[in-house]
C-alpha cells in the first residue's frame, strides 16, 4: 500500500516540475540556472526536464485544463519573483487537489501496482 503523497511524489511531481521549467525558460527566457533556484531545484535536474529525460508522462496534467492554468499560473509567479518557496509550496498542494488519481482524498491510502 503507498500512501497518496507517495504517489504524487513519484509520478506527478516530475511532471509539474517539467511543464513549469520548460514555461520558464520559454515563455519567460529564465535560464536552466535561474529556473533551477527559482524551483529549488538543481540546474541539472532543469536539464533533464527540459529534454525530457525526467518529468516524460506530461500527458498525464496537460489533459487537464484546470491543472494546467494553475500551473501557468504558478510559473509565471515563480517566473517574475513573485511567489516564495513556501507560497509555492501551498499553490502546490492545491494543485495537487486537481491532479489526484480518481480524485482521492488526501486521507485515504491507496494501492497502486506500477
């Protein structure tokens, strides 16, 4: 049994970190390296993300509309300064809400066989 955060963690995390890079630095030309802090990531994790190597299964937010404008929403705000960490970290979990398997509760452990 894993945990839902588990679950975020492992396979939505590297997705959202890869669409919000790849804004970044395209629609708002921060570097890998400016993106890289402004995340509180590594600038070779940026890398990665931005060919793709991490952060692969974009499908599964872009599908999404709510997910996405929330997640433009967040990129443009990190982009210009505008958000902390920790401020970050709070738009996150709501985003979270949008992004949940089958819309599960936070609560609720499931089982998911990869």
């Amino acid at each position: 049994m894993k945990p839902l955060c588990e679950i975020i963690v492992l396979d939505y995390l590297p997705v959202v970190r890869a669409i919000m890079a790849k804004r970044m630095m395209e629609k708002y030309g921060l570097s890998q390296k400016e993106t890289a802090k402004r995340l509180g990531i590594s600038q070779p994790a940026v890398s990665q993300y931005k060919k793709e190597v991490r952060g692969a299964k974009a499908d599964r937010i872009r599908g999404n509309p709510e997910a996405m404008k929330m997640l433009d929403f967040l990129s443009k705000k990190l982009a210009g300064g505008e958000l902390s960490q920790e401020q970050a970290s709070m738009e996150f979990c709501e985003l979270c809400k949008h992004i949940r398997p089958n819309g599960t509760d936070c609560t609720i452990p499931l089982h998911v066989g990869h």
